[in-house]
C-alpha cells in the first residue's frame, strides 16, 4: 500500500507509543514507525505484553500493528525514511553536575538531534513532544542547522497533555492540541503539515498555535498548575484534621465556585508520576537562572508540600501505633502512582514503603498492576517485603492496612473480611480518600483519612 504520509517517532515509551498509536488508529493511509534504543521495550511493543498498561490501548495496537503502524529497533534507516519525526524520548531531572536534582537532563535529546543529523539525507519536519525546558528548541535548531548542503529541519513544539490511565480518552478527544512553531514562512507551513495530521479527528478551534517558547513554557505551566492544586488542597487537608472541617466537603464547597471548578481537589498522599516534580523543579531552575528567586520559591513550595504531606502521613501512622513499628506486618494497598497505570515512577508509595520498613515494619504490598514495578523499586531496600496480588491474601495477618493508590476496586472490597483476618486493634489508613469510613469505623477498624477526623475505638 502506498502510505501518504510516513511518520517516525523516537522514543516508545507512555508517551510515544500511545500517541502514536492515536495517529494511526486515526489516519489509517499514514505509516507510522516508532523507534526506540530499548530493544525489549520494541519487542514488548510487538508482543501481546505492552510495556504500558492503558485501558483501551491493546484494542488500537491490535487493529493498527502491522498495517499503519510499526515498532522497529532500526534508528538509523527510519530517520532516512521519515520526513516527519517526533522525538519523545525521556528527560529525567539531572543527578550530577550543574543544576544537579533540579534541570532537565537534555543528554537524550540532543543525542536524539546528533542522530537525525547524522542519518538524514533529506529536509524534514522534527517536533519536540517531550516536555522540556524554554529554548531547548532553539538547542535543537542549531545542533541541526549544521547540517551541509541543502538540508533543511524545521523545529516544532507539541507538548503532550495525556494523563496517564486516561491516555486513550485523552488522546482522543484532547481538551487541545498546542503546536508551536518560528513565524517564519518555512515555520509555518511545517506548521499547517502538522495542523494537517491532528484536524482528522480534533476539532480545528482545539488546534492553538503560538510561537515555539509559547509552547514549550506552556506546557510546563500546565504541569505547574495542576501540581499546585493538589498541593494546595492537601495544604488544606493538615488543616482539616487539627479542625474536624471534612476535606471532602470544603472541597465541593470551594469547588463549586466555577472560576475555581471542581476537578484536581482530591486531598491523598501526594502528586507522583514521572512529570509533576521534574516539571516544577525545571521550572524553578529557569527562573533561577534568570534571577527571579521569588518566583522560584513560590513554585518550590509546591514540592515541598508534597513531600510534607507524605511525612505527615508516616507520621502519623507511627503515632497511632504507639510509635513503634517494628515486627508490625502492614499491607500497602496500592503501589501505582495512580490508579488505572502500572507506572510507579516517583510513587508516594515508594517513599512510605522505604520509611516503614526504616522503622522495621513488615510490609505486604497489593496492587493489581504495578506489582514488577514496585519489585524493581524496592530492590536493595532492607527488609522484609512481600508483593501479594490478591488483596485479601496480602492483608491477612496484618496490623494496619494503608491505601495509597486510588484503584476503584478498593472502593469495593469486602472490609468485614479483611477485618476479621487482621490482627487487632486493626488500623485503616486511607490516603486516598477511598473507602466508606463510617461503615469501615463501624465494622471494627480506627480509621485515619487524609484531611477528616480520626474514627476510633479507643
Ligand atoms: C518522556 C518524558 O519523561 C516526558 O517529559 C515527556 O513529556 C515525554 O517523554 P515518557 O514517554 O513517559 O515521557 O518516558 P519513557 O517512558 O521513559 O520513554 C522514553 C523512551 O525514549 C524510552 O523507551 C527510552 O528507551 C527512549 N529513548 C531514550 C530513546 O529511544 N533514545 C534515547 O536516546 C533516549
Ligand atoms: C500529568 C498531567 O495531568 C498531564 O496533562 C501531563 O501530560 C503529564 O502529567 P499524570 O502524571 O499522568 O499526568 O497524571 P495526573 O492525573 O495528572 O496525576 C498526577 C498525580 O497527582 C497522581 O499521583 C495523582 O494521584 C495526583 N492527584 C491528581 C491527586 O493527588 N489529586 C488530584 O485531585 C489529582
């Protein structure tokens, strides 16, 4: 089949491969390739195991791999092939040198912009999907502007907004799609191309252009916001407890307020993922390096209220347990850092799993999905962890159970037979705001819910 429009996009991971997946599914005459340096995540990606786990995605890959949409391991000959390209490889905070646990690492970018350069032996199109820090396009630019001859690349932005768990829905129906581009007149017909791929299924008035720093502080704004949302409800949530005020309930009231709106106000344990902390931390870095400490703080209060509320919530079990943990079995319900992923990248549940087992508790963890992932966190941590699927069998025997992860089927668990399994007094910790506390309260347990009054027997 003769293809009218060939796509490559380096870089497979929960980005890259779902949305690509999306264009597919939605332009079955384009060819779509996504490479990657990791061999087992492509063949992961050819197999029946995705290596992402995202309700809807099987269904698409199924009916596009092999037609419209493939994973291939060969760099080199797709770049040559392609005239498009997305780079959505990952851009982890920095651990060594300057900026050191605050700026992006750019390493595999610009590795990314070498490459294209190296093999491209036509003009083309490269569009930054991952999120990254103000001007890196223009980094890209020069790297690829060396290129002899009659070369040309256009640099576009096209930050990606999908949430995960939600990817599919999200990709398909998106709240927008930004692209950002020069204004010049080559900038804007690489522009118009890719208006033209998008305007299949999103709505034109859904298409926003701006120019290419626009775009790419836009989406690191985006991040910003939201993170400071839940940092601020969870703010409030200390706040709550000290004045038996119910989170639940200031959280409706506040939100009804439509300039405020009701979405993002659920007090937990804490914002994870692989975006929020880089995002705020690169973006208090940028407004260091320009000399605007008042804004970075601002911003870098948003991480630290996360972390405070983490701290909050270990202590707070350790104090109810009559402040000692050790030879205590407690079961961790949750290991994802939010329900429907298996991704535990920069999961509260990480961290509290580290302190509780600093205290010499022993922990069961459950979760239905993120059970290798949580292994392959804790691998070295000392101490004794089990990883229990069946959520019944992980609390038997236990002294506390703590909810970190918001799956649905928690909401739904039969409490009275856990209870009755548990050792006792029986502690609940629910840092998701997930279970019905009265009827919890009522069956036997203390119960201990992020931001509401403590229920107990005592
Ligand atoms: C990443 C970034 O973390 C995020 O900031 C950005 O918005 C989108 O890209 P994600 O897709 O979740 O998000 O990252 P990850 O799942 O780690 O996937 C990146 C992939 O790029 C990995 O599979 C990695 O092997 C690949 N990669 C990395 C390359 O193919 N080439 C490289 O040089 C480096
Ligand atoms: C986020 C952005 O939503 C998305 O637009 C961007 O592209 C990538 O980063 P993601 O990290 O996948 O997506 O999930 P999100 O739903 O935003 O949740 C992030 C964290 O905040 C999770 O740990 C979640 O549990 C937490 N959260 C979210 C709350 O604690 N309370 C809320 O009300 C909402």
């Amino acid at each position: 089949m003769k293809f009218k429009k060939k796509i490559l996009c380096i870089g497979a991971g929960y980005v890259g491969g779902p949305s690509m997946a999306m264009i597919a599914y939605k332009c079955p005459d384009y060819k779509i390739t996504v490479v990657d340096i990791n061999q087992e995540r492509i063949d992961a990606w050819n197999s029946s195991q995705l290596p992402v786990y995202e309700p809807g995605l099987d269904k698409i890959i199924k009916m596009c791999r092999g037609k419209n949409l493939f994973f291939s391991k060969d760099i080199k000959n797709q770049i040559k092939e392609n005239d498009i390209i997305f780079v959505s490889v990952n851009t982890p905070t920095k651990t060594y040198g300057a900026g050191a646990d605050m700026a992006a690492d750019l390493q595999y970018v610009e590795k990314t912009a070498r490459q294209i350069l190296k093999y491209s032996q036509s003009s083309k199109i490269v569009i930054e999907k991952s999120t990254l820090p103000v001007k890196t396009a223009l980094a890209m630019e020069k790297i690829l502007s060396s290129a002899k001859g009659k070369i040309k690349f256009e640099i576009l932005s096209n930050p990606e907004f999908l949430a995960e768990g939600t990817a599919v829905s999200d990709l398909e129906n998106p709240d927008r799609v930004l692209i950002g581009s020069r204004e010049t007149k080559s900038g804007l017909k690489a522009r118009a191309r890719l208006i033209e791929i998008y305007s299949r299924w999103v709505p034109l008035n859904k298409i926003m252009t701006s120019n290419i720093w626009s775009c790419e502080l836009s989406k690191l704004v985006a991040n910003a916001f939201l993170a400071q949302r839940v940092s601020s409800i969870n703010s409030i949530s200390a706040l709550c407890e000290k004045t038996d005020a119910d989170i639940n309930e200031v959280a409706n009231a506040v939100g009804m307020d439509s300039r405020i709106g009701n979405k993002f106000l659920n007090a937990g344990i804490g914002f994870g993922g692989s975006c929020f902390k880089k995002d705020i931390l690169n973006l208090v870095y940028l407004c260091n390096y320009y000399n605007l400490r008042e804004v970075a703080s601002y911003w870098e209060s948003v991480v630290k209220i996360n972390q405070y509320q983490q701290e909050r919530f270990i202590a707070n079990i350790l104090h109810t347990m009559f402040g000692t943990l050790a030879g205590k079995k407690i079961c961790i319900l949750g290991f994802a850092f939010k329900a429907n992923t298996s991704d535990t990248r920069e999961s509260p549940a990480i961290y509290i799993s580290q302190k509780l087992l600093a205290e010499h508790a022993e922990i069961n963890i459950s979760d239905p999905r993120a059970l290798n992932n949580a292994e392959i966190d804790l691998s070295g941590v000392k101490g004794k962890i089990s990883y229990i699927e069946d959520p019944y069998k992980a609390a038997a025997g236990c002294h506390a159970l703590v909810i970190l992860t918001d799956w649905d089927l928690y909401r739904k668990l039969d409490f009275r037979k856990i209870y009755i399994s548990m050792v006792k007094p029986a502690f609940l910790f629910d840092g998701r705001n997930v279970i019905d506390r009265k009827k919890c309260h009522s069956i036997g347990f203390n119960i201990y819910v992020i931001g509401k009054r403590a229920l107990t027997h005592f």
